[in-house]
C-alpha cells in the first residue's frame, strides 16, 4: 500500500512511549485457577455458535503461568512500557449486584507480580480495569443494564488502584465502550450476546457511569497515577460530501460511537441530537439527576484505538444495502440506524476484512486534542491481522503489517505535527491472541505464538518496532 502520510520528520517527540498492549481473556488462561469465576466470555465462548470453532480462552497465551516470560520477551524486544487489564473476576469472584464482596488476594497478587517484573525491566505498567470480562454473577442480574454493575464497578476499581497504584502509571477505566455494550447487547457478537437495543442503550449509560465512579476512585486511591479512558472511535466520512443526507448518516453514526461517550465525558452531557434519534428505542430514563456530573471526571489522557475507515450513506429503501460493517446477517450494532448504509471501500484490507486508511489515526487524534484541550493523548491500540504464514527459517515474515504501522505511525505523526500531545502508542497486539468471537483464528501479535507448544516467536514485525523504539523514530518499511 502507498503511505498517505504527510509527515516529512520520522522522529517522535523525547519521551514518547513505545509499547504493546493485549487483554486478559485474551492471553491468560487459567481461568479456574486462584479462585477466579467465570465472566460473561466464559459463558458466550462455552455456548456453542458463538465464536469461530467454538475457541475459548481456557487457556489462550497461558500467559498467567509464564508471565515472566513474556515480560522478558518485551525487555528483549526494547518495549518501554506495556498495557494490560485486570480480570474483574479474578480480584472480587463473589461480587453480585447488590455486593462487591470479598477481595481475592490471590487475584491481586498475580497483578502485582506482574507490575513489579514490569517495572524490574524497566517497563512503564498501564492498567486497564474492563476489557470486557464482567463477571458472569453481574451479567445474571442485568449485567450494564443495571446501574449496580457501574456502582460495584467503582468499588473494585478502588481495589486494584489501591493494590497497584503505586507502581503504575496509567489507570485505563474501560476499553471500547462501544463494543461491550453495541456488540455485547445489541448485535449479540460479543458476550453476553443480547440483541436489544433498549439493553445496548442501557449499557451504554451505565458504562458511562462506571467509568466516572472508577475514575473518581483511581484518583483517591492511586494518586499519582494517571486517569484515563479508552475509546474506540470511528472516522466516519459520507459517501457523497455533497449529499446532505449522506452527511446527516455520518452525524448519526457519529453520535452514536463517539459523541455519546464524549459529551458526558469529557462535557457532561449527553448530545441532544443522539437522545432524539434513538427516542422511539428508549426514553433514556436510567439517566438520574447528578449522572452526567459523575461521568465527567477530570481526565489526564486519552486512548484511542484506531484500526480501519468508515463510510457511510443514507439508504433510499430499495435494493438491497449495503452492510460493510460486517454485521450484514445479523442484528445490528447501529441501533436507530435502519436507514445507514454502510458502503464497502475499494483499496486494501486486513485479514479481518477491515479497510486500510491511516488518515483517521491523524484526524481522530486532532479531534481529541481539540476537544479535550491540556489532556495527554495515547493509541492505546493500533495494529492488523495478518495471516499466519511460517517461512522456511521458522519465523513470520509479515512486511504487510510492517507497511500498515509505518503508514499509521506516520499518522501519529502528522498529529503530533499538527500540535495532538500524543505521548505514546501501543501496538495491538503483542501475542497472537484469543480473537473474541473469531476465536484463534485471526493473528494480530508482533510474536506469533505456536498454540499446541506455546512458543512465542517475534515475527519480523517485532523486530521492526523494537527498532522504531531504539530510535524513537520511524524506519523504514
Ligand atoms: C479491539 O476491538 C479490541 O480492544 C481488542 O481486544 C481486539 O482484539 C482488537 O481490537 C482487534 O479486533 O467492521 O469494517 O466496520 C476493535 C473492535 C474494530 C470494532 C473495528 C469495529 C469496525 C470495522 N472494532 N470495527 S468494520
């Protein structure tokens, strides 16, 4: 693919942090062991349909046995600093709506070591507290339907922050609220596979809400740490600029995935224009007096993960539409959105199907500094599937996943350039991984990893990074 990168300078700001990132359903495992219980992903991977060959992630990267080993892994690899999650289950395993529960010292004491071989090799923790394993007793009584799961949210956040907190230096509230409640209560592709929209609508608020409870607690029990909050948002464009109803689209969609968490957050209210269109799905009555004023915390960063482009039109109604958001045969995530097309992009693609446009990295990252003036920015996650082709020597040669980071560095860039106070990027992913409901299949790792044997070898990606980081600078691809 041809860079449509702007940038002329190839070196990154002093301090800027190169790292990687990954989840804890995603490489753990040992999901029975140190008096874990199940989460929501236990059940939807255990439920036959759900993911890609029925994959779970009962044992995934086994990282919780060999922890230390891919820390070592990293240190060799140069990486600075490392962003990981924190499995709610494993730290409050009885919480029920009503009760967080007793503290899981073992739980917390897995973390802890972790954070402290982190931190001997010189490697920056940043924790994310969801990343969408809710414990499955929560999701029994209503999961983010019920503003309870945001309360006892709060009250664990307090635990690891305080546990943690003073080693690390980034607290991450939630991953991607947009895929935990669209994708997990509307579109029903992600646990706990509900298809309501009322539900996702629900879940959407109370995410919010957990997320200023959380924020409001890492800050007293942690701190010196840093608040944040990732997000995935989407870099919408309109087929036809010209047309105002293919515009209008763009506004929908935009409301949906990234002013709907923005306004509370970071303005304290919720767009007027997004209460309106999703009316005749929900009165948005789980909202009380104060929620608003809760969700905006003060925030010291942003994340933002950024993978692929999307376009979309006003659907006339005849023919058939268009559903490039990979949700053409099932329930929808875009709730209210009957009349979005979503208009299949010429041009490169990842394994996962999803376009290749590094143009939104810059333009997502400018937004942000422009709407959230004097906090930090990071790319909490960026990166590509790729196929998994071993070469003769045993190692993946993988030069297209090379292009695409260069090319979305380079964006980083151009937003830095630009004046975004970008102070670090983590590569999606570090290991190949558990890949939600696509199970084993899909490879997003700079180190692959040999499941039968669970030998993780750097693909030549890795080693392309692990150079970008010694120079604080892109090379060349
Ligand atoms: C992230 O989700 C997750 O945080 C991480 O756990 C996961 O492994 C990783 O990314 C890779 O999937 O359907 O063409 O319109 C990203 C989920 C990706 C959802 C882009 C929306 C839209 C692409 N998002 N997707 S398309």
């Amino acid at each position: 693919p041809v860079s449509q990168s702007r940038s002329e300078t190839t070196r990154f700001p002093d301090g800027f942090l190169w790292g990687s990132a990954t989840a804890s359903y995603q490489i753990e495992g040992a999901v029975d062991e140190d008096g874990r219980t199940p989460s929501v992903w236990d059940t939807f991977s255990h439920t036959p349909g759900k993911t890609l060959d029925g994959d779970t992630g009962d044992v995934a990267d086994d990282h919780y046995h060999r922890f230390r080993e891919d820390v070592a892994l990293m240190k060799e690899l140069g990486l600075q600093t490392y962003r990981f999650s924190v499995a709610w289950p494993r730290i409050t395993p009885q919480v029920t709506a009503d009760a967080l529960g007793p503290v899981e010292q073992r739980g917390l004491d897995f973390y802890s070591a972790l954070v402290d071989e982190l931190v001997a090799a010189g490697i920056t923790p940043a924790v994310t507290l969801y990343h969408w394993d809710l414990p499955q007793a929560l999701e029994d009584e209503g999961g983010w339907t019920d503003r309870r799961t945001a309360e006892r949210f709060g009250e664990y956040a307090a635990v690891v922050a305080g546990a943690l907190g003073d080693r690390v230096r980034t607290f991450i509230t939630l991953n991607e609220p947009w895929c935990a409640a669209y994708l997990g209560y509307a579109a029903g592709v992600h646990a706990p596979g509900r298809t309501e929209p009322a539900a996702a609508l629900a879940a959407v608020h109370h995410l919010n809400l957990g997320h200023g409870l959380a924020a409001r607690a890492v800050r007293e029990h942690a701190p010196g740490a840093e608040v944040a909050v990732t997000l995935n948002l989407g870099w919408f464009r309109p087929d036809d600029e010209s047309s105002e109803g293919d515009r209008d689209a763009v506004r929908r969609v935009d409301g949906l995935q990234n002013r709907v968490f923005l306004g509370p957050m970071l303005r304290g209210e919720y767009p007027a224009d997004v209460l309106e269109d999703t009316a005749a799905v929900t009165d948005w009555s789980f909202v009380r007096d104060g929620d608003v004023e809760t969700i905006r915390q003060p925030l010291d960063a942003l994340g933002l993960n950024y993978y692929s482009p999307t376009v979309v039109r006003r659907w006339s109604g005849e023919g058939a539409k268009e559903t490039a958001d990979g949700h053409g045969d099932g329930a929808s995530p875009w709730v209210a959105c009957d009349d979005v097309e979503f208009v299949e992009l010429p041009g490169p693609r990842t394994e996962m199907g999803w376009s290749i446009d590094p143009r939104g990295m810059s333009e997502l990252l400018l937004r942000l500094a422009a709407e959230a003036p004097g906090v930090d920015l990071y790319v909490t996650e960026n990166g590509m599937a790729a196929p998994d082709v071993v070469g003769d020597d045993g190692v993946v040669h993988d030069d297209d996943r090379i292009a695409y980071l260069h090319d979305h560095l380079a964006a980083v860039l151009d937003a830095v350039e630009g004046g975004a106070p970008v102070k670090g990027y983590f590569v999606w992913s570090l290991l190949d991984n558990f890949e939600w409901a696509y199970g084993y299949s899909k490879r997003f790792g700079v180190v692959h990893v040999d499941y039968a044997t669970q030998v993780r070898t750097p693909k030549d990606s890795a080693r392309w990074y692990s150079r970008a980081a010694a120079e604080n600078a892109l090379p060349a691809r």
